[in-house]
C-alpha cells in the first residue's frame, strides 16, 4: 500500500485489549505512516476521526455504521457470519466485502444470533489481496475526484 501510494497515512484504532496485535500493525507501516490509537479513542474521538479521513477498513460492526453519517468517508466493511443485507450500514460510500459461503450467515435472528461454528471460513477467506484491492479503488476513486475537484 505504501509502495503504491506514498503519501497514505493511516490511524489505526481499536481496544485496549488489542493493543499489542495493534502496536505490531503499526510498526510493520511504520511509525512514519501510522499514528496508532487503540485504547485511546471515545466515541466523540471516532467521530471526529470519520469527518476527517478518506478511508475507513473495518468489520461488520458499530464503526461502520457511525461512520456513515459522515458523507465524505469510504467504508469498507468485511462481513463474516452475518449478513449484509441486513446489518450494512447505509450510504452510497459503502463497500461490502462479504462471502456467500452455503453456510452463511450462520448468525441471524431466526436462530437468536447463536451459531454453533468455531471455524468462521467465512471471515477468514477475505484475502489481504482482496482488501487490498477494494482499498485502492477507493483511493483511485479520491484522487479522480480531487483531481476534477480541484479544475
């Protein structure tokens, strides 16, 4: 990601508790590309961290939803055992990376949210590549449309 797009930044967020996995995250990017948040960021904090950058990657969860009252914002959310028609956020800058394995989703609410998989193939088949791939459409998608912006 760096080697294609030097100037890219990232802010890394995320619990306390996932703060070691989050520091090694931060030291692969570099220290000089990353500004590591985790443990750190309230909601207000998230908040104002959506209104001002490009980008969001995160799981289906609370962040992709909050930041998609922030109309500027690329989110890209990776689905794993529910699904997207149902739980997406809302908003023309959402990308859904989701597998439609046979078995998915296993959590819904006719079985109460309860599955019994241990082995959720449906999160650990999105390829890095795949992100990766989504990730840089949308950065295309940002410099096209600063580029026009800025005529």
């Amino acid at each position: 990601m760096i080697e294609k797009y030097p100037n890219v930044k990232f802010i890394i967020t995320g619990l306390e508790d996932e703060r070691d996995e989050l520091s090694r995250i931060e030291n692969e990017l570099g220290k000089d590309k990353s500004i590591n948040l985790g443990g750190e960021t309230d909601f207000e904090d998230l908040m104002t961290l959506y209104s001002i950058c490009d980008i969001l990657v995160t799981n289906d969860s609370g962040p992709s939803h909050f930041a998609s009252t922030s109309p500027d914002i690329e989110i890209i959310v990776m689905f794993g055992p529910e699904t997207p028609i149902l739980f997406a956020p809302p908003g023309r800058n959402v990308n859904v990376i989701y597998k439609k394995l046979a078995c998915s989703p296993c959590l819904n609410p006719y079985n109460y949210r309860f599955s019994f998989c241990k082995d959720n193939q449906c999160i650990k088949r999105i390829s890095v590549d795949e992100v990766f791939e989504v990730v840089c459409k949308c950065i295309e998608k940002r410099l096209s449309k600063s580029k026009f912006d800025s005529n």
